[in-house]
C-alpha cells in the first residue's frame, strides 16, 4: 500500500464527472487500498478516486472514531434522501483549511458494489450520511464550495489562495 498524492482544487479532474468502474481488478483493489492509506494519512473521513487522479466512481469512507469502520464503494449511487436537512461544517482533503457550512439531506441510502463485486446497501445518518453525499458529489464532478453562495465561494477561494501563498513562503 502507497500514501497517493492528493489532487488540489482547482484542477480539472475535480470538476469531470467520474467513469463507472467496469470491471474490480487488481488494479481497483490496489488502488482501494491506497486510497484508504492515503485518507488515514492525511487524515480524513472520505477520499474520492478523482481526488488521487482517476477518473472513475470510487470512494473510500471511515466515520469512526477508531478509524476501524472501513467502507469502500464502487460505483455508489444514492437511492433515497430524507427530506430532512442538516447543516454542518465540512471539510476537503482537495481544499486544505477551508470549513464552509454546507446543506445536506439528514439521511441517505446509497446502493453500491463491493471490492467483491457484490452488491450492497448501505442506509446512512448523521456524519456517515454528509460524509457520502461530499464524496459521491465528488464523482459528479462536484466539490462542496460548489453549494456555496457565490459570495462564500469566492471568499473560500481567496482564502485558500492566500493560504498557499504563505505556505510558499514557509
Ligand atoms: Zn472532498
């Protein structure tokens, strides 16, 4: 298993809408394997394939507080949604230091394939439930500042080029 290089946002794979994975091969389940690496590393609750450079609809989730709950999902899709909301801060390995509060649905189901091939569903609340919707947004090509108001959004923006630029002079 390797720690990947995170992709930055802005870049264009973040904004590309992901290729269903055709077929589990070796290859998926390294990379798996290195996409759960890379987000314990980082660390993190979720990582996304294009957030390490492939364009294809994988995630890996782990919620818990013993980083033991592992949940990767091959071509996940959200089948149900609550209509009930929640509004919490989130967070992006692709946008290091930005926390924007974002609406999403209280509740989700979400049917997916496992590393098996078999498929599998998973019924989602609280930061599970968040947490799947960022990372599955992220296989639409979509990132969380993107349900920011315009204004929040280029204030996040701002504030992320700024904060690289101290880090260049670190
Ligand atoms: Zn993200």
């Amino acid at each position: 298993m390797s720690v990947l290089p995170i992709v930055q946002f802005p870049n264009e794979i973040l904004s590309t809408v992901c290729a269903p994975v055709e077929s589990i091969t070796d290859e998926i389940k390294t990379l798996a394997a290195d996409m759960a690496q890379t987000m314990y590393e980082a660390p993190g609750v979720g990582l996304a394939a294009p957030q390490v450079g492939k364009s294809i609809r994988m995630i890996v989730v782990d919620v818990s507080e013993e980083k033991d709950c592992l949940l990767t999902l091959v071509n996940p899709v959200i089948t149900e949604v609550s209509e009930e909301l929640i509004c919490g801060e989130e967070g992006c390995l692709s946008l290091p230091g930005i926390w924007e509060k974002v609406e999403r649905h209280a509740e989700v189901t979400v049917e997916y394939s496992d590393l098996q091939g078999q498929k599998q569903t998973v019924h989602a609340h609280g930061l599970l439930a968040v947490c799947l919707q960022h990372e599955i947004d992220h296989l639409d090509g979509k990132v969380f500042v993107d349900h920011l108001s315009r204004l929040k959004y280029d204030r996040a923006c701002a504030k992320l080029k700024k904060r690289r630029q101290q880090e260049k002079r670190c």
